[in-house]
C-alpha cells in the first residue's frame, strides 16, 4: 500500500528494487510457464527455425527462412577469410553466381564482355575436336552433318575474259586467272573458230590439279560452257590460280577464246 508520499514497493520487500531486490514476475502462457536453471532461461529450440549443421531436412515439416540479397553493384565490398557476408543481387533482384571447379575455388568460368562463356578448344586434350551425333569417331552411321553452298554472302563476282588469234596448229594457249581470295570456280565458257582441245586445272601456281577436259569439234567454231556444281574451291595459298589450257587441234591457225566464272571471297 502506498503511504501517500512514495508509489508502492513490488519488491521481495519494502525496499526499494535493485539487483539484489528484484521484482519477481511469472512468464506463462496460462497453461505452462517459463522456466530458469541455474540462473539462464530455457528455450526450447525446436519451435524455432534453427537446425543443426549437416542435419536432415524434411520436405512440408521442416521450417526455412526466406534469403535476402544485397544489392550492390557500384562498388562490391570484399569480407575477410572466415568472415560472415551478405549475398549480392543486381537491382533488378537477379542473383549473382560464379561457377568453379569442382576441388578448385580459384578455377573459375570466365564470362567474356559479350555475355558469353569463353572456351578454349586448344586445352582439350583430343588431337581434334570431335563434331558429329555423339562422342564417337565420324563413319557412316555417325556422319557430320553440313551445308553444302555454291554461293557466298560476300566477294566479287568474276568473268575474266581471254582470247589470242592465230593459235598454230597443234600449239596451246593458256588462259591463266590468279585468284586474290579463296576463289569459287563456277563456271568456264571455251570458244574457238576451228577444232579445240580444251584442259581446265586449279590449285596452287607450282602444281594445279587438271579438273576436266572438253573438244569443240565444229571445223567453223564451236562454244562449250563447263559448269561445276558444287563450285571448285582454290585457295589463295601459295598463290592459286585457273587454268584454261587451249590446243588447237585444227590444220590451220584458230583463234580461241574463253572466259572463267566463279566468286573471288577476299
């Protein structure tokens, strides 16, 4: 009770509270009570979110805690070793990852400035990559499978003209194109006012390869148009080059005439 001067003392006596004259209070639910031991307050853990380290998890039973991200994108804050660190997230919420190796922390996936991820074939350690359905060695049941093109999507476009008037008899003339790219052979048209041999070669300067042969029979000219499809490829290494080897096979001189069609990709 109050004496009208000071408020009353809720104590374990009429002094005033202090550390050794505390207010005692019970804590309860109104069926169960709070509990102390030895000076420390009983909690009962398994009403709480918290689990054991490397303990079972049970899928509808045990609780979680939704994660939260730091958004951080300016400038990253590094933590020290054995520090504890928040998670960082773009500001759009997006999480941020970085995949490594599987013993290694150091060996890290490099993303390029393009968004990509850089591989690098030179450390596969196959003498070549293998490109087909599976891992398997290229045969007719596990083929590669390509396109075949007789066109380009960029180059020039060549009709390379050539003629030389009185051929002898039995003599040649060589039609001689070099290529400046790689060059697609398409086509080769041969013209001539008498008989004709005709020899088509391609390749490099020191030894084309012969790739077809044709006659003009008619003893007042004739015109013949080669095509090949697909186009003949002739790099441009060690110089390529066309050949259009004309005989006459006429008993008098000929003129002759031919032009080489293809694509000249630089």
């Amino acid at each position: 009770m109050s004496d009208g001067a000071f408020p009353s003392l809720v104590s374990k006596d009429r002094e005033v509270n202090a550390v050794t004259n505390p207010i005692f209070v019970e804590l309860s639910d109104g069926s169960s009570s709070v509990s102390i031991t030895g000076g420390s307050l009983d909690v009962n853990v398994t009403n709480t979110f918290a689990i054991a380290d490397d303990s079972a998890f049970t899928v509808a039973t045990t609780q979680v805690i939704p994660s939260g991200y730091f958004a951080d994108e300016t400038a990253p804050d590094s933590v020290d070793e054995g520090d504890i660190g928040a998670a960082r997230m773009t500001l759009d919420r997006k999480q941020l990852f970085v995949l490594v190796d599987a013993t290694t922390d150091s060996q890290r996936l490099e993303i390029t400035a393009s968004g990509n991820a850089s591989v690098n074939i030179s450390e596969q350690t196959l003498t070549a990559v293998k490109v087909s359905k599976d891992s398997s060695a290229n045969s007719e049941a596990n083929p590669i499978y390509v396109y075949t093109v007789n066109t380009v999507t960029s180059g020039n476009e060549v009709h390379d003209y050539d003629t030389a008037a009185d051929v002898a008899s039995d003599a040649t003339d060589t039609h001689v194109y070099t290529v400046s790219g790689t060059f697609l052979l398409k086509s080769v048209i041969v013209s001539g006012s008498g008989n004709i041999k005709f020899e088509i070669q391609t390749g490099p300067t020191a030894t084309p390869a012969t790739v077809a042969v044709g006659f003009l029979t008619g003893r007042q000219g004739d015109t013949k148009q080669i095509f090949f499809e697909p186009s003949v490829e002739v790099p441009v290494t060690g110089t390529g080059i066309v050949n259009v080897i004309r005989t006459n096979r006429q008993g008098s001189a000929t003129d002759v005439y031919s032009t080489i069609i293809g694509n000249d990709v630089v």
